[in-house]
C-alpha cells in the first residue's frame, strides 16, 4: 500500500490490478445516489397528495373552483417568482464552490435563506387572512361550505403546510452549511453536501411549481 498522501492508497486483487481505495467519509458517488433515494421518497409523498387532490378535484371540480377563487392569486404569484429566484442563487452557490469562489458561495446562500423566509412571511400572512375569516381546519365557518370546498381547504393547509415545513427544514440545512463551509468541511476539492443541499432545494421549489397552478389558478378554467 502507498501511504503517501498525496498519492492514492492502493489495493490489488488478484489479477495484480491496482484499486483505488475510497474512504467511506468521501465517497462522492455513495452520498449523491443515497440522496437521490431519499428525494424519490420525497416524490412519493408529494405525489400521493397530489393523486389524492386529483382524484377529489374530479369528483368536486366545481367545489374546488369555489374554493380556489378565495386564495390570494397575487401573493400565491410573488411567493412563486421569490422560491425560482431562490433556487438560482442556490445553484450559483453550489457553482461558486467548485469554482473556489468561496465567499461568494457563502453570500448566495445567505440570500437564498432571506427569500426563503420572504416566501414563509408571505405564505404566513396567507394563513393568518384565511384563519381571520374563519377558514380553518374543522373551524365552524369552513364545516358549513360544500363539501368539496371542505376537502378543498383541507388539502391546501396540508400540503402547503407540509411545503412550508421543507423549507423550514431547507433553511436548517443551508445554515448548517454555512458552519461546514467555515469549518472548511465543504471546500471546492468537497462539496458533495452543498450540492445536495442544491438538489433539495430544486425539489422544493419542482413542488411549488406544481401547487401553485393546482390551488390558486383552477378558477380560471372552472365553471362559470
């Protein structure tokens, strides 16, 4: 074995070819493939929503066009341009780092984090207009609509809860990143973590852009 380590710790099989021995801890191609499971669990569970909100959509289109008409379509807008704004300077960031412009990467991360919370402020005052008037799971106001308005609100607090709940957990990780990049643990020679960081953030924001349509924009096409 060479123990130089500037050099690569070598095995032989035996035939007499040499392999490289990769540490478990830098195993670039391990972490990005266990990454890619764990964001096809994530699609799962966003697509069974999104089969559920389709399913009773069919049953209660006109319900659920309703429904969509009171939702907030210019906040519902400005909240999709900030998450697409967001994921940009997350993946210039992810770039920045291999490129070795470190301090750059840094300052695009922390402006993904203030959109990200831009987005949960916007979505928050959301929450509070529809709770002010009495929409709210099991609230007497919303248990006397239609019943396709009920399912409507129902499905639109909990999957944009569950959204809501990713970027909180988005925001955590890219902090936590911060503190790696400054520990020199995330480097341009090791950014494997950064970019899946990247990676969840491209989800989080391929979910909005399905939700968005779903619940504020059916009214436009519904029944008049």
């Amino acid at each position: 074995m060479n123990n130089d380590n500037n050099n690569p710790e070598l095995v032989y099989d035996k035939e007499g070819n040499a392999h490289e021995v990769v540490d478990f801890n830098n195993d670039d191609i391990g972490s990005k493939l266990g990454f890619w499971l764990f964001l096809f669990t994530e699609l799962m569970l966003f697509g069974s929503m999104f089969l559920v909100f389709s399913f009773f959509f069919y049953r209660f289109s006109h319900d659920f066009v309703i429904a969509s008409s009171n939702l907030d379509l210019t906040l519902g807008s400005i909240n999709t341009v900030v998450l697409l704004i967001s994921t940009y300077f997350m993946g210039i960031a992810s770039l920045n780092m291999k490129l070795n412009n470190i301090e750059k990467s840094k300052k695009m991360i922390y402006i993904t984090i203030i959109l990200s919370l831009i987005f949960l402020t916007i979505k928050y005052f959301e929450w509070m207009a529809e709770i002010h008037h009495g929409i709210y799971p099991d609230s007497e106001a919303l248990n006397k609509l239609a019943n396709g308005e009920i399912l409507f609100f129902g499905l639109y607090f909990t999957m944009t809860g569950f959204h809501g709940l990713h970027i909180i957990v988005g925001i955590g990780v890219m902090l936590w990143a911060i503190k790696l990049i400054n520990n020199k643990k995330i480097n341009p020679n090791k950014s494997v973590v950064l970019e899946n960081i990247a990676l969840y953030w491209d989800l989080v924001h391929l979910v909005w852009v399905f939700l968005f349509p779903l619940f504020y924009m059916i009214s436009f096409g519904g029944e008049s």
